[in-house]
C-alpha cells in the first residue's frame, strides 16, 4: 500500500478524510529519529490539505523538527491551506529558498491571502523572491481595502475580444504560455476591457471553430466592483450558483476573476466567525493559540456574563424571604431560567444564520418572530404538564406544579421572543448580531424566568 492510501486507512464513514493516526505515528517516529528518506516517502503522495491538518495537529516542536527535516520542495498550496494561526511560524522556518520557490507556484490571489496576515519584514522577503510583472499584481490586489474583492481575486484572466469566434479562443489558448493552472470561463470584453459575458470552457470544445463567442456567453452573467465586500461577494457566488466573475475597477474594466473556491473560502470563514462569536470566544480563535492569547480572548465575554448573571442574582434577592420559606422554589428555579435559555439559543441561532444568509429580512421578519413565539408556547404548554406533574409528585403541592407550569410557559414565550427580535435589532443598530446577542437573550430569560416563577410563586403560595 503506497503512503497515499494511509491517509483514510480504515476508518469509519463519519471520519473518512481525516488522517490515519498511524501515519502521524510513522511521520512524528521518522521525525524523531532523523530519518529524511522515510519522512519523504510518507509525505509524497499526500494532498497539501493532508500536509497542512499533519501540521496543525502535531507540537510546534514537532512542527519545527518536521518541516527543517523535510527540507525539500515544499508545495505552495500547504502554505495556502494551514490555519493562519500557525501560518507565519511555518513561514519563519522555512528554508528561504524552499519559500520563495513555494510562492513562485501559488497565483496571485492566494499570494495575497499568504500576505495579509504577515508583519512587514516576511512580506518584503516574499514580495521580493516574485518576478516583477506578479510582483506588481500582488502589490496592487494588497492596494484594495481588506475583506474587499480586489483582495480576493486573482489578477490572471482569460478573456477575447466580443469579435472573436471559437477557432480563434481555442488558438489563443493553446499558443499561451502563461494561462492560469485553472480557469472556467472566458471572459469577453469590449474595445474598452469591460467584461461583457463570460463563456464557458465546456461551450467552447463543444461548438465549432466558427460559431461566434458572443452566441455562447452563459445567461447568467454578474460583474463585481473590486471594493465590493467579501461576504457581498460569497453571498452572490451562492445566491446565483456562480463558478467564476469578473473583477472590475472603478471605470469597469476588467482587472481580474473571482473563482468559486475562494467564494467559498469566505462563506466557510464566516460561518466559522459566527459560530465562535456566538459562543463569546473570538473570531479568531484556533486550537493552535497559547493560553495567553485565548485567556484574553475569552475573559471580555466571560465578565460580560458576569454582570449579567449579577443582573439575575439581584431578582432573586427580592424573593428571599419567599425562598427563605419555601426551599423547593430553590430547588426548581434554575429549571425555569436553564429551559428559557436553552430555548432563546434556539430562537437566536436561528436568526443569526438567517441575518448572514439574507434571508430574514424587513418582508418576513413579524412571521418568524410570530413563528418563534407560538414555538415557544407549544413547548412552553407541555412542559409545562410535564413539569406541574414533577412538582406535585416531587414536593406534593398541587399550587407549586401550577405556579412552575405558568411560570416555564411565559419563559418560553419570552425566549422566542427575545432570541428572534434582539438580534433583528442589533442587526438595525450596525452591530454584529452574532457578537453582542448571546449576552442580551441570556439576560432577558434569566431575569424573565426567576422573576415569573418567584413572583408567581409569592402571590400563590404565601
């Protein structure tokens, strides 16, 4: 079996495309004993993207011993695939000349993204192993604003003359020396280099040499300003089912192409940040960060929690007396706010991807807050049975069950409430729904929820 095929060994479904811990054994045991030639051989049929997670997973230690034991070519595109995190370490050990033929490799647009993160010194070393001519793209796509789509795109593009028929586009391809690694369209454009259509390689080998390029072009055609934003650019790139577009500057001419994978790249990127704000740590967090980095990181949002959970302390300070008197109500009131705000996560979650998506919006949003709300009352209703037969079995009061059967009722209600409006609002408010809503819906049912329940509680049962 030759080292390519270790890479899924025998593994099951759900982890087929992750390394065979036996080959991160072999490689970190040739590592350990020198043994370049047994290194090599394990590494040379695997994919950059299998190199890169190989590098990601093992110390940085290991990391460094690996990579000056390796000490051979090495494949731009690993450069291109590991976690920015770790990216500028693995840069800094990297044989000079091994780098700077690893970047000779990569296009333009993934030698901008290589750059981005970089101080200024590593960017000047890579910048300067470039020939001048990929040297100045690099440098111009670095002059658009960050996140837009001139960063995103590269500069090499395949385009004709709307004049041109199909014999002359598969000439010039085949006479070019310098045709991207890969490309899906041609791109036409008139006298001016503004793009006018894109037409497909596939519509191309299929017709014959006289046929017009401009009967061919796709019917679905969208061009996008270079200052436009990334995610502006993914959303299009997933709203029309686009595989490449066209890049324009501020007079419309052609100045480069957006390919599907990168579109991809950043729709991936944003889910991820969504996730991690969501959850308080950071849009930047990764398992490679050290303890210093992610303790400052997350404490921020831990002391926002804080306050909040103080918020909550304070209600059910008003109710001492009632919890003095009646312990099951201390016993039963972490149910009432821990439901509520399982719920209100549910309802957020819901809203954020919905927010990002474009797909909640001024047209629809009263039905999702109505939709949200009547879900939170149906499960509000049978929990509440469920929970009214707990607390008469549990502590038998008949008037307990009924006062924390209401009492999840409104929590519930509320959770949906809140978990759809508050991000909506954040959304009105420019600020990121998914950073700042967590805190808010975790307040809401928390306060909501003790206070419904001890309230009740004290008017019935006292």
């Amino acid at each position: 079996m030759s080292s390519g095929d270790n890479i899924t060994g025998d593994l099951s479904q759900d982890d087929a495309y992750d390394l065979d811990r036996t080959l991160v054994a072999q490689v970190r045991d040739a590592v350990d004993r020198g043994d370049q030639a047994e290194l090599t051989a394990l590494l040379e049929d695997l994919h950059a993207a299998d190199i890169a997670d190989l590098l990601e997973q093992v110390s940085p230690q290991e990391r460094e011993d690996l990579i000056r034991l390796y000490d051979r070519e090495f494949d731009g595109d690993i450069l291109s695939e590991l976690d920015e995190s770790i990216r500028e370490e693995v840069i800094g050990i990297l044989n000079p000349a091994v780098l700077a033929e690893a970047v000779r490799e990569l296009e333009s647009d993934d030698v901008v993204d290589l750059l981005e993160d970089l101080e200024e010194p590593q960017q000047e070393a890579i910048l300067d192993v470039l020939e001048d001519a990929d040297r100045v793209a690099v440098e111009q796509s670095l002059s658009f604003p960050e996140n837009s789509a001139g960063r995103l795109m590269q500069r090499e593009v395949v385009m004709a003359p709307e004049h041109w028929n199909v014999g002359q586009a598969i000439d010039f391809m085949r006479e070019s020396d310098d045709l991207p690694e890969q490309f899906y369209h041609m791109v036409l454009v008139d006298p001016r280099t503004h793009p006018i259509g894109n037409v497909t390689l596939g519509r191309i080998m299929g017709a014959k040499r006289e046929v017009p390029l401009k009967e061919l072009v796709e019917e679905t055609f969208q061009v996008i300003p270079a200052d436009q934003d990334e995610e502006d650019v993914a959303y299009a790139f997933n709203q029309y089912h686009l595989i490449s577009a066209p890049v324009t500057d501020e007079e419309g001419r052609l100045v480069g192409v957006i390919t599907i994978d990168d579109a991809m790249v950043v729709l991936d990127e944003e889910h991820e940040e969504d996730i991690l704000r969501l959850a308080g740590v950071g849009e930047e967090s990764s398992l490679a960060d050290k303890v210093i980095e992610t303790t400052k990181r997350r404490f921020p949002w831990l002391a926002v929690n804080l306050v909040t959970a103080v918020l909550a302390s304070l209600v059910i300070a008003q109710f001492e007396a009632a919890i003095a008197q009646i312990v099951a109500l201390a016993v039963l009131m972490p149910i009432v706010a821990s439901m509520g705000g399982n719920a209100g996560t549910q309802s957020l979650t819901v809203a954020v991807r919905a927010i990002a998506t474009r797909d909640l919006t001024g047209s629809n949003v009263w039905r999702v807050i109505r939709r949200e709300v009547l879900v939170g009352l149906v499960n509000g209703l049978i929990f509440a049975v469920v929970m009214g037969i707990v607390g008469i079995a549990w502590f038998g009061s008949p008037m307990l069950g009924a006062v924390i059967a209401v009492a999840m009722v409104i929590n519930l209600v509320v959770a949906g409430l809140a978990g759809t409006v508050i991000p909506v609002l954040l959304e009105k408010m420019n600020i990121d729904p998914a950073l700042a809503s967590g805190a808010f819906v975790t307040t809401v049912t928390d306060v909501v929820g003790f206070f419904a329940f001890l309230g009740l509680a004290a008017a019935v049962l006292l």
